[in-house]
C-alpha cells in the first residue's frame, strides 16, 4: 500500500535524534526499580565493568553494571545464577539497545535484604561514617527535642511519655514522616534535613518501632545515612526493639534500643534531680543546726571560764570579747546561709524548666521563711547569752568585799598589810592599819582585848 510523502508539520528523526529522544523519555519515565532475573551472557572486560543479560522463560533485558558499584558486592556474579538488580533503565543511543543501568546486584531468595544491609555496611564503614570519632556529645540539659517519625505510631506515643515522666520541661516538635513503604526514604529526609535546617531541637530523634526487616528496611537507605552523617544537630537513633540494628542506628551520633530509651537517653532524670534537691534541703538544715550548737557551746565554755573571774576589767574585756564572738558567729553564719541561698538559688535555676511557677514561689516563700526563723533563733541566743553574763556579773558583785566595806565594816592590818581576825594578834601598843571603803588611817592599840559590847 502507498503511503503519502510527509507533509511541513510532520517531524523527520534522524537515527540519532529519535535515540536520543527515546532515552530521555525512558529515563524519565521510570524511577529506579528492581529486576529479577538470572544471568547470561556476562563479560568482565579489563575495565571492570560487568555486563550480562537479565532473562526468564518469556523474555531478556540487556544489562551494565559499572566498576564503582560492582567494587561494593558481596558475592562474584556468574551465568545462571538468580538476582535482584537495582537500577534506572535507559537506551544506549550508538545502537538503540534498551538496557538497564544496574548500581548493585543482590542474590536472589532468602537473606538479600540481608545482604544489602551487610553491603551498605561495609561500604559506609570503610567510608568512615560508623567512626566513633566523627560522632558528637549530646546537650546534658535539652530545652527542646526534634523528633523524625510517624506522628500516628506507637513511637510517639512512647517518647512523650517518657519525655512527660523525666523532663516535662522540654518542648517537642514532631516532624512528620512514614516510616515504611517505597515513599519512606524519602520522605524521612527530607523531614531530618528540616529538623537540622530550623534548629529547633537541640537534638533530633528519628526512629520507629519494632517490626520485621522489610519494615525497618527503610532505615536502611543509604540517602537517609548519608543525610544523618551530615546533620549539624545531634541525632539519636531508635529503631525497632533492641535486638534490631539498621545502618541509620550504626551512623547516628547516639542509638537508642527502643524509642523510650532514646527519650530517656536524650534527657536527665528529673525525678532523681528532685530527691537531690531535697537531700540538700536537709543538708542545709544539719548544717545550720549543727553550727547553732557549736556556737551554745562557745558561749557555755566562756561562760564557765568567766564565772571564777574578777568582775573588774577581766569581765569588761571578756564581755567585749563574746560580743566580738558572737559578731563573728552571726557573721559566719550569714555568709553559710547565703552561700546556701545561692546553691538554692542554682538549683532552681537548672529545674526552673520543669516545675510549675507555683512551686517555685512555694520553695521561695518557704526559704525565706526559714531564713525569718533562723535570724530570730540567731537572735533568741545572743540575747540569752548576754543575759547570762549580766547575771554573773550581778552575783560577783553581790559577794564581792568591795560591798561589805561600802556598809561601814573595816579590814584591820598590821603594819606587813596582813588582814588581822585572831584575837591574839592584837596586842597594846600595837600600830595597825584600818582600811574603810574609800580610805585607810593608822592608828595604835591603846588597849587589850576586850569582850564584844553589842547592843
């Protein structure tokens, strides 16, 4: 049958052109996809490369597998043997061969994931992205959490919980993701990518929980890895249940066995913080106590060393010296408090993020209540103190010669200045001496010894 020559608005491919055209269709066409097949016709030129034919009972595909990615498989392909072939399908142009462009082979049947995973492993461990070395601290006390997973799973629930439990203080911030399934690579990514670019989280978290491997296998994405080595914000890896290892977990700053454990991981223990507080509380309340009783004692030993005393300039100086003691004391005993204070005063600081405002005030208004009652304790004490010594001075006033002599009694002395009391010293013509209260006068015994007249 005649066919009618092209007319202007028809196109005339050159061999080339219509090539070329067919593999920009077909490339873009396609996403990266698996094959299975088994293998014929390989070659292994001097380059390195691999090419092979991919058939089964109805058909065959042409296939190159190039030197970089061959250089990462865990077995040497042979003809006949079953596999799993990753690539992009294209078109080699010089002879219009459709082909695909294979960037790693997989043994067929049981245990290929496995061998992927044992693959990508080695690959990124020899590329230094496992290095304990290149792996970064965690903050001790994080304002804010990043968290990469599925905002319906059971992960979620279990980080806020424990998040909840140990530091309610803490802000979270969910950046949505699947966690399973083709799409999940990708879209895990690009949420860890904006985690790191707002820097809301001083840390990020990303996992999810437990399933089989195809489950997790997600994590196992070699974009992902890359893309959790080159995040600025720590990151925390939790996936699954203890007992399961993805290479998200091996390349992550820090990995956690469950999502619970990494909350934990990621946070201190608040309610142990609290118990600390309250340690110190009693601390402080020993110590004031204790100095308290020191400072009694003091006073008590001064006491005692004052009470054989002369009331006289020894008193005075004494007197002087326990109010310089109890200076000092009230002194030293203000600066512990204070110290205390601000001890206090940090801890509150480093749990402010976690308690309400109300039991801040309430812890405020009690420390402030304390320090009331330990002033007016410390001044119940001094006042005691000082009148016990007025007392003493008191009572050695009272027996003191000094007083007798005020009354108009007299001390009668010879002339060596010995107070004269047996009757047998006085002796006629005697010269003694008779000491008053405010003045003494010699005088002479122009008698003998005489009975007491009283009357």
């Amino acid at each position: 049958m005649a066919i009618a020559a092209p007319g202007p608005e028809s196109r005339i491919y050159r061999p080339g052109e219509l090539n070329q055209e067919a593999r920009v269709h077909l490339e873009a066409g396609f996403p990266r996809l698996w094959v299975q097949g088994e293998i014929s016709n390989l070659a292994r030129p001097a380059s390195g490369h691999l090419y092979f034919t991919l058939k089964d009972a109805r058909a065959q595909i042409r296939c190159a597998l190039f030197r970089g990615n061959a250089a990462g498989m865990g077995f040497r392909p042979e003809n006949g043997q079953e596999v799993l072939a990753r690539g992009r399908l294209s078109l080699y142009e010089p002879r219009g061969d459709y082909q695909l462009i294979a960037d790693g082979l997989l043994q067929s049947g049981a245990g290929a994931l496995q061998q992927a995973f044992e693959a990508l492993k080695k690959k990124l461990s020899a590329e230094g992205l496992f290095d304990e070395d290149r792996k970064r601290p965690l903050p001790e006390w994080p304002k804010r959490i990043s968290v990469v997973t599925s905002p319906s799973g059971a992960a979620i629930r279990d980080i806020l919980k424990v998040l909840a439990e140990r530091w309610p203080a803490a802000r979270v911030r969910i950046y949505p993701s699947q966690v399973q399934g083709e799409s999940a690579p990708a879209e895990l990514i690009q949420a860890l990518k904006a985690a790191d670019r707002q820097q809301f989280g001083e840390l990020i978290i990303i996992g999810r929980g437990g399933g089989s491997l195809e489950d997790l296998w997600a994590f196992n994405d070699e974009q992902l890895a890359r893309a959790i080595a080159a995040t600025e914000t720590p990151v925390i890896s939790a996936v699954g249940h203890e007992t399961d290892i993805t290479i998200a977990d091996l390349v992550a700053d820090l990995r956690a066995p469950t999502p619970s454990a990494a909350a934990a991981a990621a946070t201190p223990d608040g309610p142990a913080l609290r118990l600390q507080r309250v340690r110190l509380d009693n601390q402080l309340h020993r110590s004031m106590q204790s100095t308290l009783n020191r400072m009694g004692q003091t006073v008590d030993h001064l006491t005692r060393r004052m009470a054989g005393q002369h009331p006289g300039r020894r008193l005075d100086d004494m007197k002087t010296r326990n109010g310089q003691l109890a200076t000092r004391a009230s002194q030293a005993m203000l600066r512990m408090l204070d110290q205390q204070q601000r001890q206090t005063a940090g801890l509150d600081l480093r749990l402010k993020a976690r308690h309400p405002a109300r039991r801040i005030e309430q812890l405020g208004s009690e420390l402030s209540t304390r320090k009331v009652r330990l002033e007016r304790a410390m001044t119940r004490s001094l006042n005691q103190s000082d009148e016990r010594l007025a007392g003493l001075i008191r009572a050695l006033n009272a027996v003191s010669p000094l007083n007798v002599l005020e009354r108009g009694y007299a001390v009668i002395r010879d002339t060596k200045g010995q107070a004269m009391t047996d009757r047998s010293a006085f002796k006629k013509q005697l010269k003694i001496n008779i000491l008053m209260n405010n003045f003494e006068v010699d005088a002479e015994i122009v008698s003998e010894p005489r009975d007491a007249r009283l009357k």
